[in-house]
C-alpha cells in the first residue's frame, strides 16, 4: 500500500491537474489605493461543499482517488428548466491547491497569481463579508450550473460590493480565467437581467457601468472540443492508478458543459476524408441516433444493469422512462447552450468602447478542434484512431484553438496579449502576471510577452 500510495504521490507531483484552498483570509484593512479587482475563475476551480454532511465534495485529495461516487456532484435532470434541477451543494472557496504531504508535497493553481496580487498592493477580501480597505475579491460559484445564473449571482455581488461606504460610484477590473467570459460578458451586457423570457435579448450594458477594464485570460469564446470529449468519454483529473474517473452520467447532469461545447457556428464534425459532415450538434436526436454520452452503448448497458437491479420486474418500461427523460432534458440542455452563446456572443453583441478589454492567448501545440465520425459504424475518432485521415487539431493552448482564444470581435476589438503557454497552467504562468498588473496599473501594454 506504500508503494502505491508514492506512485500516487509522483503522479500527482507530475500532473497539471487543477489545485484547491479555500480562499484566504481578508488581511488587515489600508491596502493599496488601486481600482478594486474581482477575480472569475473558470469551470471546476471553485470548491463545493455539502452542507447536510459537512464536507467538501470537490476540491480536496479525497474526492479525487478511490471508486466513483455519481451521486455526488451529479445533478437532477427532472425538469426543462434547468435552473430547477438542485441539489444541496455550495460554492465554499476558490481551488488553490491540493495539499499531498502537509509541508511537502502540493499542486499549485492560483498561489502564485494570489501572492503577486498580495505583493502589488492589493488585499484580498471576502466577496460576500467585505471589509472596508478590501480591494481584491473572488467570485466562486457552483461550475456545473447554467452560465446565466451565475451571471446573475455576479450581478448581485458587483450590487452588495457598491453599497460599501465609498464604493457608491465604484467601477471594478474584471479578471475572467478561461470558460468565465460567459459569465463576464453576460454580467458586462445585461447586468442583473434575467433573459428566460426573451428570444433575441438586446444588451442594455448595465453591467458595463461597473466595469473599468475586462481581462479575459484564455477565453473560450467559441468553446472547446474537449468538452464533447468528456462529455463522451469522462475524464480523470490525473494520471495514476489511485485517480477515480467521472462519467459521462456525471458530467451529463451539468448544463455548463454543454454551454461550453463548440459553438453553434463552429461545425466540428468531419468524415474519415476530412470533409465537413453536416451534422447538427445541437440536435438531440443526433446524441441518440449516433449514440454520444449517455445514449452510448456502454452507458446504455450500465443503465440497463442499474434498473435491472432496481426494478427486476418492470426494468425495461423504467430504463424506457429514464432514456425519454434523459432525452427532454437533454433538449432543453442544448437549446439553453445555444441561446446563452449566442446572447453573449462578442461577434453579435460588441461590449462599449468604454470598457477596455484585454486578451491573453497563450498558444503551445496541437490542440483539438475536430472529430472524425463514421456514421456507418456510429464511432467517434477524436485523434487517438487511426481511421481518420482528416486534420482535426490545430493551434492553440492544448485544449482551447486559436480561433476560439482570439474570438471574433467585430466592434471595439480588444488588445491581444500573445504568449506561450499550456491552458491548464496559465493560470500560474509569471509573465502574464506582470502583464496583468501592468494592465491593472494603467502602464503601456504591448501585447508583446
């Protein structure tokens, strides 16, 4: 069990999985006299705490190793309307890092980002309890929920923030880290507006009052392949024996994945000859009929043993029950990803010239951007078979392209900010440290690196 357990240690040394910490403490009041700064870090880099048991359930060593728990962090699919679907788990604190041997042995995420901001005048404040003198705030949320309402949450905050004393007529610096732009750009076009009622939402930019400067580090703007890989396949957070995989069952219950899909005017789908197959992602008759997530044969047959076990008698008019349920909810997961992306689109809806906006797109290698089906034999090749002689990757940061990094911004474009640098540890990364505090100060930002 020693030996298993250093191996697991080495593993986790070597990986680039995410690392959590509650958030640190507000530190002592009279901070630097600096435009106050609210961090949004991406998808999974929040912890979640369950309050009926008391513990984290994402976010700590534990949650990570050992058999799969779907119940966990999977959420209800019962209704259309997916705000509807809860469970009891809370937003508890940023993901920092994970702590392997006390003392010894931890991953990094955003300690080293923390620490040049501590260094730099700011002071870390709590979002929800500030103090006055507080001047850095994160925004934590719960990742697997829908986009829009965390947005709205954002909106409720930024409000609680200006009624400190002195914050009456406060703007803010926004640092949005990856797959928070939607977030950003929602709060930015329509403030606390909730959209579920309307069809083709006009911005009113009431957000955008509050906003000095919008720092979007490695945004998803057309979002990422990957996720329909996970969404497909699962995923584990790190290499190594101990490391517990989440399912596709998991992943299906949270509607953010399926905002983060690739856009719906991207077409990521090619045949084996590199043709574009015109095939609709956003069309849930095409996730049965070709069998993606959990319509896929294995989940079928996993779903199949679960009622089998559950309902010996009438398991097939239940898994027929489920699979239709399955199917609505999946329906109305697709429509909302697509209405969301659309009302925050930076080609369809440019932010005032008022608010400056910053990008940093780090390139490093290969990164995916399209999948091979076969639609004989209903398979999927994202790169790993050798039955496709399409391209399907192109330049990026390994799990973002380049195209989706830049967005297509037809107004008021931003300023680019090019380095090279791997997605998962951007958020690490030195340099764009010093360009984001060059930024936050109103020095001369060359987009250079």
């Amino acid at each position: 069990m020693k030996l298993r357990y250093f191996f697991s240690v080495l593993f986790l040394s070597l990986s680039c999985a995410s690392v959590p910490r509650l958030v640190p403490q507000p530190q002592a009041a009279g901070g630097f006299e600096r435009t106050p700064v609210i961090l949004i870090p991406g998808t999974t880099r929040s912890m979640l705490f369950n309050p009926e048991r008391q513990d984290i359930v994402w976010g700590v060593l534990a949650n990570f190793t050992g058999p799969a728990r779907t119940d966990e962090l999977s959420l209800p699919i019962d209704s259309t309307d997916l705000r509807e679907n809860r469970d009891s788990l809370i937003p508890a604190g940023l993901l920092d890092h994970i702590t392997i041997i006390p003392g010894l042995v931890e991953m990094q995420l955003y300690t080293r980002f923390l620490k040049t901001m501590k260094n730099h005048g700011y002071v870390i404040g709590d979002i929800n309890h500030p103090r006055p003198g507080d001047n850095f705030f994160i925004f934590y949320y719960d990742w697997r929920r829908p986009f829009d309402e965390n947005a709205l949450r954002l909106a409720e905050t930024v409000n609680r923030l200006k009624q400190m004393p002195g914050r009456e007529n406060a703007k803010f610096d926004v640092i949005a880290h990856s797959s928070a732009v939607f977030l950003a750009r929602y709060y930015a076009l329509y403030g606390g507006r909730d959209l579920r009622s309307e069809k083709n939402p006009a911005p009113d930019y009431e957000g955008a009052k509050n906003i000095r400067k919008l720092i979007l580090i490695n945004p998803a703007h057309e979002g990422l392949l990957y996720v329909f890989r996970i969404l497909n396949e699962g995923f584990t957070p790190a290499k190594g024996p101990l490391f517990r995989r989440f399912t596709p069952q998991e992943l299906f219950t949270m509607p953010a994945f399926f905002g983060l899909l690739p856009r719906y005017d991207t077409q990521p789908f090619v045949d084996a000859s590199g043709n574009v197959a015109d095939l609709d992602l956003y069309d849930a008759g095409n996730w049965v009929r070709y069998g993606w997530s959990v319509f896929s044969p294995a989940q079928q047959a996993l779903l199949e043993s679960q009622m089998k076990r559950r309902f010996p008698l009438t398991w097939q008019e239940e898994m027929k029950s489920e699979n239709e349920k399955r199917k609505r909810y999946l329906e109305a997961a697709l429509a909302w990803a697509k209405f969301i992306q659309s009302a925050v689109s930076e080609k369809l809806h440019p932010l005032p010239a008022e608010v400056k906006t910053y990008v940093f797109a780090t390139e490093w290698g290969p990164t995916p951007e399209r999948v091979c089906i076969m639609k004989e034999d209903k398979k999927l090749d994202f790169g790993d078979g050798k039955s496709c002689n399409a391209q399907l990757f192109s330049s990026g940061d390994n799990m973002v392209t380049s195209s989706s990094l830049r967005g297509h911004y037809t107004e008021n474009p931003p300023q680019y900010i090019f380095l090279k640098e791997q997605h998962r540890k951007i958020a690490n990364n030195k340099k764009i440290h010093r360009h984001i505090i060059r930024i936050l100060w109103d020095s001369k930002e060359d987009g250079k690196s």
